[in-house]
C-alpha cells in the first residue's frame, strides 16, 4: 500500500485592503478581507521543496492590492473574477483559483447635518462575502453574508417535540426568535452583466421579509422558507446554503417577585445553543464542483 500526496492548494490568506476613490473632493472608501488560494502542478513544492512552479503566497497578495487599482473592488463579485482569471489566465501554470472576499461597510459621518466628505465611521448590520471560483472552464460564484442578527419578539413557537427521561424544556406557543444569520448562495457561469450588488441586496430583504411575516413552528421550518424566498426571487440562482445558531432567550422566573413577568424579560443566553443548517437547491442546478469548498480546507 502506497502512501501519496491527496489533494494540496496554497494561497495568502486575509490581505486586508483598503481601497480609496479620489476622483472627486467627495472620497469612497471600500474595506476587504481577500484570499486567494491557487491549484495546478505544486506537487515537487510539497514532495522535494522544488519551487519553481511556486509563485509567492506574497506574489499573491501584493497582486489583490494592485487589482484594486486596476478593477474597481465594488461590487467585490467583479472584482474577485477578475483577480481569479488574471491568475488562471495570465499566471503559468496555474490551473485553478479561489479567491474568498470580505467586505466591512462605513457610512459617512455627519457635520452640522451633512454628510462629511472623507470621514466614516465604521458599520454594517453583517459582514458581505464572497467567493469565486475558477478551475478549468467551470466558474462559480457563490454570494453571501454572515452575522446577521435578526430577532422577531413573537410569531414563534416550539412545541409536540419528541421527548424523552431527560428533557426538561417546556412547549411554548410564543417565544423570541433570534439568530445571527450565515447565507451563501451560488450562480453557476453568471452573467457578465449580473447586477452583484442589486443581488445582494434582493437576496437578503426576500429572506428577512419572509423571517418576519412566517408563523414559524421551528427555526428549520424558517430557514427552509428564508432559502426557497431567494432562489424564487432569483432564478439565477442554483443553490443557497444557511446556516443559523439559535440565539436562545429564556423567560427570567419572577415567581419569588411581586412582579408579573408576562413574555417581557428574558434571558439572553449566549451558549450552549442549538445550530441549524439548511439549504435549498433547484433539481436542475449544475453541480457544485469545488464551489463550497472552503479556503482553510481541502474537503
């Protein structure tokens, strides 16, 4: 039995990037996290430390820093595929890439009423992602967000679950709902005039419109709708991945009190807590390929 090399990639991981536009006296600023990883014929670097098809991880990053210059990083999905062809295309012997992006929004600060020219504070409701994949003819890009925080105080319930010796929690038929939201959606070989930030942006308000107007008997139950929400809004769309932790708040016992406690003050326990995962996908969807696979792991 012989031991081999199994699957390898390698890349720089988290450059962060700041891009300013100055065109005018009023400046615009983009904030990044960007990976790229690299596939093709690196097995002597890993088997004999043979470099020479090896092309720098700080080649790579020094390369996302000046394709900031040369293609706009907004919207990110644009720029991610135009980094990932320069490395395919331009780079031998390159065979594949990934790029991972991160985007960290800023809202112009406000003197006297107006909005200030070049001063930002930094915010966002969650973090924008995005991920581009290039390998052979394939293209994918898989479009995203993580930490979300959304909340609904009612239209929630849990309750005719299985139960058993050591259950203790008890049915309710009006509970908080509330989770810090990861969504990832995927577009198989987009098109080169796809609006990515008109997208973004009809993606999450289809699925935050139908988290708060579903009577939700389960967090599964939502999310499965949250999914399908998407990718009916968007036939482009081939598949989309959720992922939720239950951010659990418990109603404080004020039996010892000469106070009622009527579902107004709760507990916000922030762990242990139930993690739910969910995806929604059309039967006809091209397959996935590398698309999911993440930047820190092979599998």
């Amino acid at each position: 039995m012989a031991i081999v090399l199994g699957p390898i990639q390698y890349g720089k991981a988290e450059t962060r990037l700041v891009r300013i536009v100055r065109d005018t006296a009023r400046h615009e600023i983009t904030d990044l996290s960007v990976s790229s990883a690299l596939r093709g014929p690196f097995g002597p670097a890993y088997l004999d430390g043979d470099q020479s098809n090896v092309l720098p991880t700080d080649t790579q990053k020094n390369t996302a820093f000046v394709w900031a210059k040369k293609v706009h990083p907004d919207p990110i999905e644009a720029y991610g595929l135009s980094l990932a062809h320069h490395f395919v295309d331009d780079v031998e012997p390159v065979e594949g890439a990934r790029i991972e992006i991160e985007r960290y929004d800023w809202t112009r600060v406000e003197v006297d009423g107006k909005p200030h020219d070049h001063t930002f504070v930094r915010t966002g409701q969650e973090v924008r992602t995005a991920a581009i994949v290039l390998d052979g003819t394939a293209e994918h890009v898989v479009q995203g967000f993580k930490e979300l925080i959304v909340l609904k105080s009612t239209g929630s319930h849990f309750k005719d679950f299985l139960v058993d010796e050591y259950t203790t929690l008890q049915p309710t038929d009006d509970r908080i709902m509330a989770t810090s939201l990861t969504a990832q959606w995927r577009l198989t070989d987009a098109a080169a005039d796809t609006d990515w930030n008109g997208m973004y942006a009809g993606v999450k308000a289809a699925m935050v419109s139908r988290f708060a107007t579903l009577e939700s008997f389960a967090l599964q139950q939502t999310l499965w709708h949250m999914g399908r929400a998407a990718l009916e809004a968007y036939p482009a769309i081939a598949e989309i991945r959720l992922t939720a932790p239950n951010k659990h708040h418990f109603l404080v016992d004020f039996s010892r009190f000469d106070e009622p406690n009527e579902n107004e003050v709760f507990h916000a326990d922030d762990r242990p807590y139930g993690l739910i995962q969910a995806s929604a996908v059309r039967d006809d969807a091209a397959p996935a390929g590398d698309a999911w696979r993440p930047f820190t792991g092979l599998v």
